[in-house]
C-alpha cells in the first residue's frame, strides 16, 4: 500500500509540469508588451521600413480571461495645430488617422503550430471588425516577435512578411 502511495505522488509530480506546459501557450502571452519595432521583410530578406518608421511606439495586451488589445503610433508620430479637436483641419485629421492604429478583441494560442488568432471586436478601421487576424509567433526570454502571413504591400504591391517585435513590460 505504501508503494502504491509513493507511485501515485511521483507520477503526480511527474505530471503536474506536463500539465503545465500543455496550458503555457496563453499564459506565455499574458501580460503587457511594448513595441520595439515592426519590420517589413520583402521576399529576398531585405528589411525595409514604411510609414510607420524606425521607431513607432505601442503596446500590446494580453490578459488570462482570452482578451487582447493593441495600438501604436507611426515615428515620426502625428501633430495638429491645436488641442481643441474642432479646430484642427482635414489633413492633420487624416494624419492622425493613418499614423495611429489600434483595435481589440479576443484570442486564441495554437502553440503546438506556432500561431495565435487575434478575433478583432473592434477596431479604428471599422472594416476590420469581425476578422481574424492569424500571426506567426516566436517567443525568446522577454520578447515575442509576431509576423503576418505574406501579404501585398499597400504602398508598392510587392508581397511582404510583416514582423511586429515587442518587449515584456516588467
């Protein structure tokens, strides 16, 4: 009886880990992110940088209950003559608008095929509400590196990889 015992704790200990582990795709992404950088890769390997820059700024968030959220501005970031919204005009408007974006939603981790599904519930591009945005992942000590399927450019048409790297918040 008493092997049975030590036998059954053992395989325990032995299977809490594995347990673990089996959770630790979403938990790997909980907490806060800043972005470091967001690359795009043309299809010979060349990085280059559009209008949002060398350096934009942003966070994204991923809490345990399934929810997420991301936004970021261009670098340069936007400016307007005013800080009364009603008196700034059309152009640095629009200016605003194409150098910030941001939207939420839920997710999901497939960590085994190394991919997480942002279901956008709302987004600054109403367009984009409803959509599933699937991204690559790759995570390393404290940052995750999330990249887009290859998609055209929408400056210059040529297929690219978007790579999106982001740094844990402590």
């Amino acid at each position: 009886m008493k092997i049975y015992r030590i036998c059954i704790m053992v395989f325990t200990l032995l299977a809490i880990p594995f347990l673990c582990f089996a959770q630790g795709g979403k938990e790997a992404f909980v907490g806060t992110w800043k972005l470091i950088s967001i690359e795009s890769v043309r299809p010979n390997g060349e990085v280059v940088y559009d209008i949002r820059g060398r350096n934009p700024k942003g966070l994204i968030m991923y809490d345990s209950k399934g929810y997420m959220s991301v936004q970021y501005v261009r670098d340069p970031p936007p400016t307007m003559s005013s800080r009364d919204f009603r008196k700034v005009t059309p152009e640095e408007i629009k200016d605003a608008y194409v150098g910030y974006y941001a939207y939420f939603g839920t997710y999901e981790v497939n960590e085994k095929e190394g991919f997480v599904v942002h279901h956008v519930q709302v987004s600054l591009r109403p367009a984009e509400v409803g959509i599933d945005y699937k991204r690559s992942f790759k995570i390393s000590d404290n940052r995750i590196t999330l990249s887009t399927p290859p998609t055209p450019s929408a400056t210059v048409g040529e297929i690219r990889i978007t790579r999106l790297t982001f740094e844990r918040v402590k």
